[in-house]
C-alpha cells in the first residue's frame, strides 16, 4: 500500500506541475496579447532600407486597420493563394479566409512605403498550440516590386525577435508541400525544420498536402522542455501560410 500510495503521490504532483506550466503559458499569450505595439522594443526594425527600397514597419491587431488595408490584405492573399489551395485538399473559400483574417486575434506585421502604401504584410497570433506558447504565422505576402529584396526574411526575424521578447518558445507556420519556393525559403534559408506535431512526422504524412514548421526560440535562463510526445493522429493546422508571394 505504501508504494501505491508514493506513485499516486507523484502521479498528482506531477498533474500538478503540469498544471501550472500551462496555467503560465497561457498567461505569457495573454500578456502578449495585450501589448499595445509588439515592435516597440525593436525601433531599428522599424525601417527597411536595402536593395532600392525604403519601407516603414508597425504591427497593429486587425480591429485598429483601415477598412482599405483589410481590404488589400485579403486581395494580395487571394492573389498568391488561391491557386495553391485550390491544388490542395483545403480549396479555396472567400468566406474562410476572410473570417481567419479578421479574427479580433490577428496581428499584422505591416510593411509601407513613404507613401502610406502597403506592399508585404505578415498574419501572426500568440497563441497556444499543442499546450506551448508559440508565435504563429498565418501568413507572410509580398507584392511582386518588393520580392527578392531580403524584405521577407527580414520580416520573419521581427517576428522570431518578438517572440522572444515575449517569451514564446517558437515560430510555427504552416506551408505547402506543392509551394517550393515556401519550402526553399523556410527550411534552407531559415533553418525551419519539421515540427512534432506535422503530418510528416507521423504515419499520416502522405494523406496531407501540407507540412507544419517551426524553429525555436531559445529562452534566457529556462531550461529544457521535455520533447513531446509522438503524433498519433493528424492535426489540421489553423492556416495556410506560404511564400507564394514571397521572394525573399
């Protein structure tokens, strides 16, 4: 009885932990929820200007946009998109894009001319996945004049930047196995890598169209997080990120 009584001891010990890491975690999101500009610990990365292009960069929550800057960020996506879902098991919905876009959640990584006049953005939230606090970007798009210019990785270190500030412990984005320059540009450029919780790392890989990355984010003073546990069944991903319109 007294070793029943030890392993239930450290069974409920053990939930208890487990507990109040998640308990954290979802404090850390909410935290970094309610920031009202991400980017102001990064006041250089404000300013692009390399390979004949000068832009200005802001994060804003989709509830404080312009109608007309929603308006272009759903048209650009539709632009790059819709092809790639259409050869995908997702299709293609207005509807549905329009209604992940505009989720009271989303932030947008924006990225101007002097003008005022939006060419790159990129869809990000801070959110829970799989019971980890993450990054995760949606979406990374660029109009056509301002791809391979090194605007797109740029972008994505502002957000590796920001989700270390804010104590998440990774990027995770989603991208097309049909979409190769996505794949060349995330996982050869940025050293993304197959996270646990992809189809490809699972007996499912070959039902599914798409592949799930991360990288992750070292955090100052933690230490490290027991790997998680195999995937036993798939998980459709909340977006379709890619860099159809990124050239970076």
């Amino acid at each position: 009885m007294g070793r029943k009584s030890a392993k239930s001891k450290e069974k409920k010990m053990k939930r208890k932990e487990e507990n109040a890491k998640f308990e954290a975690s979802i404090k850390k999101v909410a935290e970094a929820n309610a920031i009202e500009d991400p980017m102001a610990p990064f006041p250089v990365f404000k300013k692009y200007d390399r390979n004949g292009i000068s832009l200005t960069l802001e994060t804003r929550l989709v509830d404080s946009l312009e109608k007309d800057t929603v308006e272009w960020i759903f048209d650009l996506t539709k632009r790059n998109m819709q092809s790639l879902y259409e050869q995908s098991d997702w299709g293609w919905s207005d509807r549905d894009k329009r209604e992940e876009m505009t989720d009271s959640r989303a932030w947008y990584l924006l990225a101007r001319t002097p003008e005022g006049k939006p060419v790159a953005f990129s869809h990000f939230r801070f959110d829970m996945e799989e019971g980890d606090e993450v990054l995760y970007c949606y979406e990374i798009q660029l109009e056509k004049e301002v791809r391979r210019k090194g605007l797109g990785k740029f972008m994505m270190q502002i957000l590796e930047l920001m989700a270390h500030r804010y104590g998440m412990i990774k990027v995770i984005l989603t991208a097309f196995k049909h979409n190769p320059d996505a794949q060349k540009f995330f996982r050869e450029k940025l050293k993304y890598e197959v996270d646990e919780i992809s189809p490809e790392a699972s007996m499912y890989e070959e039902d599914f169209t798409y592949v799930i990355l991360s990288k992750p984010i070292p955090q100052k003073g933690a230490s490290k997080t027991e790997p998680a546990k195999p995937v036993t069944s798939p998980l459709k991903p909340s977006n379709g990120a890619s860099t159809e319109g990124l050239i970076a």
